[in-house]
C-alpha cells in the first residue's frame, strides 16, 4: 500500500462489538465509525485524515403504523437533535 502497510486478514467480524473485542485482544486495527469510539474505553482511537468526514449518512427505519412510545420518543429526540427531520 502506499502508506507502507500491507493488513493481513486474520479475523473478521460483523457486529462492531466483536471488532471492538478483537482489537482489545490485541488481534489488529479496524477502521470504525467515529460512534463506535464511545463503545470501548480500553482502546486507542485515532481520526484516519485525508479521508471524507461526511461519508455516511443515516437512516432511521421502523415498521410503518408503528405508534409505539419507545419510537415516538425516539423520534422526539432525534428531530431535537435535526429540526430538519420530517
């Protein structure tokens, strides 16, 4: 690779807790969401420069006609957080 570094797939994992985990036993590095760094507080986490800060966008998804209150206060506070939100 450019930067001198060639990874070696070892070990590869779905969920973010399992990555977390992995890396914590000292099984490699891994790309992660800026989120994911509040997970674990026994790792090292640095920002990858150079790269696009806005590259993902979210999504909030939940079964239509739902009128649960967990969902509506979900929505309540994620439209505080994004008065853009509809």
């Amino acid at each position: 690779m450019d930067a001198g570094f060639s990874p070696k797939n070892i070990q590869t994992a779905k969920d973010m807790q399992t990555v977390l985990a992995l890396v914590s036993s000292g099984l490699g590095i891994a790309l992660i969401n800026e989120s994911a760094k509040y997970i674990r507080n026994d790792i090292v986490y640095k920002p990858l420069f150079g790269t696009l800060q806005q590259a993902y966008q979210m999504s909030f998804a939940w079964k239509k006609g739902n009128n649960s209150p967990i969902v509506n206060n979900f929505l309540k506070v994620v439209k505080q957080l994004d008065p853009t939100l509809n």
